[in-house]
C-alpha cells in the first residue's frame, strides 16, 4: 500500500511541519491575508487530527496545537465559526 501525503506529512521531523509551512507561504504569498488561506489551515489541522489519532494525545509536535485545543479548531471550522 502506498503512503498518502498526509501520511509522509505525520512521518515528517517534525511531524506536520509541510503543512506549517504551507501556511507560512500562503500568508506570505497573500499579504497575511489568514483568509486566503484557509486551505492551507485546514490541511495542517487534519494532519495534526491524524497524528494524534496515530500517536495519541500525549505525542506532541512543534506544527500542532495541543489535542484539546485542535479539537476545538476543528469543531469551530464545523460549526463555521
């Protein structure tokens, strides 16, 4: 079975950090427009979701926010917040 970019981006050092920096090129590419970027957001907290997923909540990585924290990120983005 072939890895997914998503699962290359949680094997990354450290993990999700293609993602982080997706949206560092973004904001730059966008005048810090945040919601020009939106794509790029998303992408990274889906890979933290799957990393914590993998790895557990106590696993941590410099590219994600805090278990807790992206749980409430992914809820706001659900309820359009």
């Amino acid at each position: 079975m072939q890895a997914t970019a998503k699962d290359a981006d949680i094997e990354a050092q450290p993990p999700c950090h293609p993602r982080a920096c997706a949206i560092q090129d973004c904001l730059s590419r966008n005048n810090y427009n945040e919601a020009k970027c939106q794509n790029a957001v998303k992408a990274l907290y889906a890979c933290c979701e799957a990393f914590y997923d993998k790895y557990g909540d106590d696993a941590s990585t410099p590219s994600c926010p805090k278990p807790k924290l992206l749980r409430l990120k992914l809820q706001q983005q659900k309820d359009g917040i």
